[in-house]
C-alpha cells in the first residue's frame, strides 16, 4: 500500500447511515483489488491496512460521532516457558534468551539458574515476577543468596533488592527454600497466610484444594495462619493449614517425599488420590473432572516425570478401582 493510498483512506469521511452498506462493499473490494495486485504484503502495510480498517467500520456500523475514541484490546500471551517479569512489565524468556542481555542487574548462574546482581544503584524497591509453567522446574539465587527451586505451575514474586528491616517474597504453587542466615527476618507470603524463617530449608506448597502445607527440612520456621498466632515448626513435621474450615494440622512425616519432585519424581506414600492428580494435572498440564469422591483412596508410588502421561494414567488404572477416559483435555475420573 502506498503513501498516497494510505492517506486518501485516511482522509475518507464517514458515510451517512443510508450509505453503510455501499461504503462496506466499496472498501471491501478496493481491499480485495489490493490483495490481487500484490501477493506479497509487508508487515507494515498490513498492520496499518487493519488499523484503517477497524476504525472505518467502528465508525460505520456504530453511528458514533468521528471524535470517539477506539480502543484496542490488548492480549496477553500464555507463558509456555520459564519466565521472567520484570518491574516494568517486559518478559524475558528464559530458554531463548540471556538474563544480562535484557536486565544488568541479573546474570545466568547454570543450566536452571538465575542470580541477582546485589550491585543496585537504584533504592526503590522493585519487583520480578518468576512464572515456572507445566512441564517445568527451575531455580533462582536470591539477592541475599537465598536459593529457591519452584515446581511447575508456580509464581514467585520477590524484590529486585531487599532493601528495609525484612526479605519478603510471595509464592502461589510449590517451591523449596534455602534461605540465607541474616539478622533481617525472612517471611514467605502464601495466600493470607506468613512463613516466617530463621535461616533454614523448607519445602511449601499452596494446594488447589485450598490447602498450606509446609515441610520443615533444617532449622526454625514459624507458620502464621490468618488472625492467629505464631506456631513454631520443628525439623521433620509438616504443618497443613486448610483455609475452607481454618484448620491447622501437625505431623511428623519423612522430609523425603515431600523433596522428591525435585529429582524429578511423583513419590507418595499414603497420598489421597486428589491431590496425587493435582500434582499431575500442573506437571502434564492435562485436567480431571473428578466424578467420584477420591479423598479416600490413597495412593503410594514412585514413578518418574518423564513417563508419557498415557503411562501415567495406565498406572494409576492398576493401582485404583478408578476409570480414567480421556476426552478432549481432560480425563473423566470414575
């Protein structure tokens, strides 16, 4: 399209109500002559052909005065890699491409691994957004050297610099934590609820099925349901908080099984079949329409994340009473 033609359909006047119809054919076959002519359209020209067009029928067909405004819905793209949100809302992909390309104050660290830079010039506490989807684990350094690995289908919000008396981050999903020694108090936000740690390792996890649940590895951690008190966890328990009914549980349990999806492993002992589906449901990205009550059969298995899904369901087939039919997306559970 030429500079010439872009101007006359910019400089075209709206036509009246009688004339909508005629003027739609007209357009549409003027475009159509265009197409004709050249078999190949650069992307400028039809990126402005669209925008002239969407204007010109948004005026016609709406009646509107010409000093409305059009405004364009912008959509936003899947994440189907790890990915990082920068402060200023860009995204950086971090398969393709290279952190210190995009923002200095980071640097890849590895082959799953990211690090801030502690060097920041500037104060204001700014925040990162990490996005891991199915499919995925990753890992990232902190800027106070805490060490986080994220499952899939988790989010990790956190300051470019921890600035201030306390290192405050906010997870939805599961993540394991090592997190540095420092006399600032490290607290984890998990839903309405706080994760407050005193230098440690702990694996958390924020369920569908509207539960917290928190495993603590080494160290002191002390877990903050909404308008309670503080309950301190020791080294092996697990504290589960259901946010349905407001109930805290604690157990002693073996640290082991709740670690194992970091080597790459589903290993469960005694693991109501629900959430054993949940847990693959976000690493397959595949859905369940659970027809029948599966709280109460409890699964134990170990088996690899990188067995075919198709296997996956097999197995579980053996291991249950239960029927899984696949239907387009999802399995139907019965």
């Amino acid at each position: 399209m030429t500079d010439q033609e872009l101007e006359e359909l910019l400089n075209m006047t709206v036509p009246s109500d009688k004339d909508v119809e005629a003027a739609g054919k007209r357009f549409d076959r003027r475009i159509r002559r265009m197409m004709w002519r050249r078999r190949m359209i650069w992307i400028s020209g039809s990126v402005a052909a669209i925008v002239i067009l969407g204007i010109v029928f948004t005026f016609l067909w709406s009646g509107e005065d010409k000093k409305d405004t059009v405004k364009i819905a912008k959509m936003e793209e899947p994440v189907i890699v790890p990915t990082l949100v920068l402060p200023d809302g860009n995204r950086v992909n971090l398969i393709e491409q290279k952190i210190d390309e995009i923002a200095p104050v980071f640097k890849v660290q590895g082959a799953d691994e990211i690090a801030c830079d502690t060097t920041l010039e500037n104060r204001k506490i700014e925040y990162n957004t990490l996005v891991i989807p199915a499919g995925f684990t990753y890992g990232i350094t902190l800027a106070d050297g805490t060490r986080v690995m994220l499952n899939a289908g988790s989010r990790l919000k956190y300051p470019v610099g921890f600035l201030g008396d306390l290192r405050e981050v906010k997870l939805m999903g599961e993540a394991y934590f090592d997190v540095a020694k420092s006399e600032k108090p490290f607290i984890v936000n998990v839903g309405k609820s706080k994760i407050r740690v005193y230098g440690t390792r702990f694996n958390v996890k924020v369920s569908r099925q509207k539960t917290v649940e928190t495993v603590l590895v080494a160290g002191k951690i002390g877990f903050t349901p909404p308008s309670r008190e503080e309950i301190k966890v020791e080294p092996g328990e697990l504290v589960s908080y259901d946010t349905e009914v407001d109930r805290v549980e604690i157990k002693k349990v073996d640290t082991r099984y709740a670690l194992a999806w970091m080597n790459g492993v589903f290993k469960y002992q005694d693991k109501p079949l629900n959430l054993v589906l949940e847990d693959i449901s976000t690493w397959y990205g595949v859905q369940f329409d659970e027809q029948i009550d599966l709280k109460k059969i409890e699964i134990t298995m170990s088996l690899s994340k990188e067995t075919p899904i198709d296997e996956v369901i097999s197995f579980l087939e053996r291991m249950t009473d239960c029927k899984f039919i696949k239907e387009r997306g999802y399995y139907i559970v019965k």
